[in-house]
C-alpha cells in the first residue's frame, strides 16, 4: 500500500533533537499563504486541524552535525502566538511533535516538523526540581 501525500507522523522530540534545541530569538510568525490567483497572501490554517498555523526557528544541538547548518524551522498549530523563553538562545521543546517526509525541489529528502505546543525543557524542569 503506498501512503498519500502530507502523512503526518507522531514522534517524540527526543527522537528528532536527541542532544535538544535553542530557540531562535524573534523567530516566531504567522505562516502566510500566497494565492497566486489574486497575489495576496492571507494568514495560514491547518489543513487538518483548521487551527492558525506559526513558524519559529531552533537550532539543533547535536555535536555531531559539526558545521553542517543546524536550523530547523517548526510549525506550531494554535489559536494564538506562542510565547518563546525569555533570553536569547533558550532551550525549548515541542508538544505533540509530528514530522511529514517529503522530496523536496532539490530531489532530496526533507521533513516538515509541525508540534502544537512550545515549551520550557521538561528534562531540565524535572533536574532542577530534584536539586531543590
């Protein structure tokens, strides 16, 4: 059986950024959609969910990708902004992380990350609330 396009997959954020991820700072916009027909762009919706759709920026900080480009932009599905750390460069992490395979214009293999929430890094809550 082959799949359909835009399949979303679940999966954990500690697969996709096993060494964790900063966020960008000012990195959070709405998505726009461009309407070729009339060359006005409108604010994105979620296909499936209908929810507004924002983009931000992280950096992946897994060692080894040395001085390969570590930014990876992530789609948040929410009724309003999202509200980053506070602080240049913080660690975040993303709820309910899903990731879309696709080729992309260069023929290679991409991913879309789309996620519904933002938040501070649970690993790092939970050690500091231990050390109280």
């Amino acid at each position: 059986m082959a799949l359909r396009g835009g399949v979303r997959f679940g999966v954990p954020f500690e697969v996709v950024f096993p060494h964790g991820c900063v966020f960008v700072p000012d990195s959070i916009a709405e998505a726009q959609d461009f309407n070729e027909a009339t060359r006005q762009r409108t604010p994105s919706k979620d296909k499936v969910t209908g929810q507004r759709v924002w983009q931000c920026r992280v950096m992946d900080m897994d060692p080894e990708l040395g001085s390969r480009s570590r930014e990876v932009s992530i789609k948040i599905l929410a009724d309003h902004q999202p509200v980053p750390p506070v602080g240049p460069f913080q660690p975040v992490e993303f709820e309910n992380l899903t990731v879309t395979p696709y080729v992309g214009s260069n023929g290679r293999l991409a991913f879309s990350y789309r996620a519904t929430g933002l938040v501070a890094p649970q690993g790092l809550a939970a050690s500091s609330g231990k050390a109280a």
